[in-house]
C-alpha cells in the first residue's frame, strides 16, 4: 500500500512529496508524523472495505493533523484573515486544527478537493452530515494502530464490521470522556450526537 501512486491530482505532487511536506509541518512532533503515517494506512484499509476511493483515503489520511503544530497566533490569525466564524476564538488547539487546518492545507497544500478539506474539518468532532470520506477519516483517526485506550479493540471490530456503527460509537465514547472529565463541549459535537446516536 506505501506503493500507492497519486493519479487524480487530489494533491499536486507525488505521495512521497506529500509526506516529506507534512514531515515538515510536524517536526516538532516525530509522534504525530508516524500518526499521521498510520491514519493514512488504516484510512485506505476502510476505504477499500466501504467502496471509498483509495486516494481520498491516502491523501485526507496523510493531513488531517497537518496543522497540529501551529501556534495559537497563527491560528487565530487565519481565523480573521478568512473572516471565519469568531465563536472559534474560543476554543483552541483540538478544534482549530481541524476547523482552521483545512484552510492552512487549501493554502500551503494547494490541495482545493472540498471532499478531503471537509473530512479534515470533521475528524474531530464529526458532524451532522458525513461523507463516507468524513466517517473514514474520524474513525481511522480513532482507531489507527498506535491507539491505546480502553475498548479500542472493540471498536476496531466495529469499524471493519459497519462504519456507520463506528461513528456512533466513537462519538457517544467521545462525549463520555469530555463529561467524565469535565471539558468543554464543542456545539457540533452535541450536533453529532444527537444525530447519529440520540434515539428519538
């Protein structure tokens, strides 16, 4: 699979190219390089499994954490450059690399595909409406192979059975924890919830 060579443009470069440039991005973060690796292989293992092109897999895989790294400032920033919704001033790291990541991809990337810069901006807390493209990447993210936490192994049974069950499963887990442990709760999460776990 790390033989898998980019045909559609979805990037303009080669994977290999797309890689160094994320090693790059994350060099800080050797941890969230390899991550990012995993992501990617386990995205294209769903993606195989569900009909999902392989290189929307391997390309939204490879990003979704690309802007990780970045400070708050610059975060921000491009928050008020793009005149994006200022709620997001009030949150931070989990949420703007995800959210205001895919802007700093569609920049630095040139990487335009709105399939992939949505999956980028739904990896962390889903959303009401997914893609299949959306549910691979947040699921991958959840339970690539470096994951340890507990009940991963039931949920990788899960996503190799029904994704859409994955989804669910990640997103009531999720939420658990931030209540478990007193966090803020981002409002699409709530959305995601209530949408692809609430019964009604």
């Amino acid at each position: 699979m790390n033989n898998l060579e980019y045909e559609k443009h979805y990037y303009p470069g080669t994977r290999a190219e797309l890689i160094e440039k994320l090693r790059q991005s994350l060099s800080a973060s050797p941890a969230r390089f390899e991550h990012c690796l995993r992501v990617e292989q386990t995205a294209i293992q769903l993606a195989k499994i569900n009909g999902c092109e392989l290189e929307l897999a391997s390309v939204a895989g490879l990003v979704h954490d690309y802007a990780k790294e970045r400070s708050a400032d610059e975060f921000r920033k491009v928050i008020f450059q793009k005149a994006m919704d200022k709620n997001l001033l009030n949150w931070g790291n989990f949420i703007w690399h995800g959210e205001v990541g895919a802007e700093i991809i569609q920049d630095e990337l040139q990487i335009d595909n709105q399939q992939i810069l949505d999956a980028v901006r739904h990896h962390t807390v889903g959303a009401v409406h997914m893609t299949l493209l959306d549910k691979i990447i947040y699921v991958a993210d959840y339970i690539e192979p470096g994951r340890d936490f507990p009940d991963v192994d039931f949920a990788r049974n899960i996503a190799w059975k029904n994704l859409d069950d994955a989804v669910k499963f990640e997103t009531k887990r999720t939420l658990q924890y931030l209540m478990e442990n007193n966090r803020k709760i981002y409002p699409a999460a709530i959305l995601t919830y209530n949408e692809w776990v609430a019964e009604n």
